[in-house]
C-alpha cells in the first residue's frame, strides 16, 4: 500500500512540473519585442563585435525602438502622415543611440551595412 502511495504522489509531482515546463516556454514567445531584438543583436555582434556594457544599452535601443514602432507607426489606428512623422522621430531618436553606444568604427560600419 505504501508503495501505491509514493508511485501516485510521484506521478502528480512529474504532472505538476509538466505544467510549470509547458508554462515557462509560452513566455519565451518569438513575436514578444525582446525576442527578436536577441536575434537582431545577435547577428550584428557578430559583425561589430560588441563589448557587454555596449549589448546591455543596445538591447535597451532596439527594444524600445520595437515597441515604439508597434505602438506608434505599424499601428492600424494611426494615420499615415502621423506614422510617417512617428518613424522619422523614432528612427532619429535610435540612430542617436547607436551614434552614443558605438565606437567610431562600429557605427560608421554599421552605416555601412545599410542601416540609417
């Protein structure tokens, strides 16, 4: 009876952290803003080998500029002469980021990757 006992409260422990899994790998969601700046960021470090305090403020920039965007020029709801001047605002508020976080060399050859 005792071991009937241990084997149930054994399979409900594995059920509950089954769960507690599946609920941790819906948070790491592609779509979320964060996600695709690990992915742009990522990439670029590769190019522009960047230093971590570089990283931090970078992911900072991209994330914000994301969020910016969605809110603010992809948006449905926002005309599209006030997305268009939303974009030059957010992407001249992001190149100023870039221009301060980036060394000389980083952002003239960041420029020169296509990136304005």
């Amino acid at each position: 009876m005792k071991k009937i006992l241990s084997v149930i409260a054994f399979a409900f422990i594995i059920a509950l952290g089954g769960q507690k899994m599946q609920a941790q790998s819906l948070s790491q969601d592609v779509s979320r803003p964060e996600a695709k700046v690990k992915m742009q960021l990522a990439e670029l470090n590769k190019s522009l080998d960047f230093t971590a305090e570089q990283e931090r403020t970078l992911f900072r920039a991209f994330v914000q500029k994301e969020v910016n965007y969605s809110r603010y020029v992809n948006n449905a709801k926002i005309s599209q002469v006030d997305a268009k001047a939303n974009k030059a605002k957010y992407d001249e508020a992001f190149n100023q980021a870039m221009a301060k976080t980036l060394t000389d060399a980083q952002f003239a050859k960041w420029k020169a990757m296509g990136n304005k």
